[in-house]
C-alpha cells in the first residue's frame, strides 16, 4: 500500500480577504501557518512517511508543504522538494486583487459563479479549470509524478484549490460534472492509498 497526499496550502492573506488570487504570489495567513503545522502533525499520527515532495513554485504553497513537513518531523525531505509552475493555482485574469463579493456587485452573481465553478468558461483573460487540467496538471502528472505513485513511492503533492481539483479527474474520482462539489478546504490533507496502481481509499486527514 502506499499513498498519494494532496494537500492544499494553509489560508492566504488574499484568501483571508476574500480576493480572488490566482497566480499573485501572496503569503500564508497566521491562521494559515497554523493550518500548514497542523497538517504536518496530522501526516506525523497517521503514520505517513513521504519518499517525494511536489509543490507549485507560489510561496503559499511551498510554505505549507515547508511547515508541514517540519512538523511531520520530516523536514529533511523539503531539500529535495520539486517546485514546478504547472501546478500554480488557476490563473483568474482580470479578476486578480478584486474582492468576490465586490465582483458580484460589478459583474452579477450569476456571471461571477460561472467564472469561478464553469469547467470550460474562462474569466476575462484568465483560465478555466479546464485549462489547468489538460494544458498543466495532467501532462506534469503523467510524466513526472504517475511513474512514482506506479512504482509504489509515497507522494505529497502541496498546491492550490483548483490544481487540487483538476488532480481529482485526472486522478479519476471526479469528473468534468461532479467537481464543483468537490472540496479542497485549506490546510487539510486528502489521502489516497493506493495498491497496485488502483485507489482503494479516499478520505482527509481530519484529526490531529
């Protein structure tokens, strides 16, 4: 059996403040480093020893996957720590630094929820979920992170709300029309184990 963890980065500054980010690199909230500690310890009590760390190249989600394993007491691990801009969070254009709630005043609320949850419908010069999957996620997967989840390795992937989720159908427990219902809550980690190339479980790490 081994394991495959996402695990999206603790609350941001701009996710405090309800601002759409993208690929603005902001910083972890205190709440957020909290969030990313806790994660660590979580891992530590389920007994989880990773062998590769990947994570986006945006400080948010570095700094957990860096928090995390520092309280996991495997911080030794973040020196080889795999950085790479395919698995950066979605990129939301013109959208970026505006507050969702002041874009649902400018725009309506029913525009802004297609921007955000439609698979295929972009924000003004910015990415639809799709995008992230087939043009970033699933080809970084396949060719770097797959082989080692095949060759039975135990992998964190550490990055953001919709890369998580474009992994999810590419993972294949979500499609295209069941992923808006899919959540990624910051700072807690969703494990898969994994035998044989096959999922056998899916569930979050909930608990210290």
């Amino acid at each position: 059996m081994s394991y495959l963890v996402l695990l999206r980065h603790g609350e941001s500054e701009w996710n405090k403040q309800n601002r759409f980010t993208g690929f603005k690199d902001v910083d972890l909230s205190e709440n957020g480093i909290h969030e990313a500690m806790l994660a660590g310890q979580k891992v530590a009590k389920a007994g989880i020893k990773f062998d590769q760390i990947f994570t986006s190249t945006q400080k948010r989600a570095y700094d957990t996957a860096i928090l995390a394993m520092d309280a996991a007491g495997q911080e030794a691990l973040t020196k080889s720590m795999i950085r790479h801009d395919d698995l950066r969070e979605r990129d939301y254009g013109e959208l970026t630094g505006q507050n969702k709630d002041e874009a649902r005043a400018e725009f309506g609320e029913e525009q802004v929820h297609i921007w955000r949850r439609s698979y295929d419908t972009r924000p003004p010069g910015g990415e639809c979920l799709k995008d992230v999957v087939e043009n970033r996620v699933r080809p970084y997967y396949t060719t770097t992170i797959k082989p080692m989840v095949d060759d039975g390795k135990n992998i964190l992937v550490a990055a953001h709300g919709n890369s998580l989720r474009a992994m999810l159908i590419i993972l294949g427990v979500e499609t295209p029309e069941t992923i808006n219902a899919a959540e990624m809550p910051t700072g807690v980690p969703l494990v898969f184990e994994i035998e044989n190339g096959t999922i056998k479980k899916r569930y979050f790490l909930d608990q210290p």
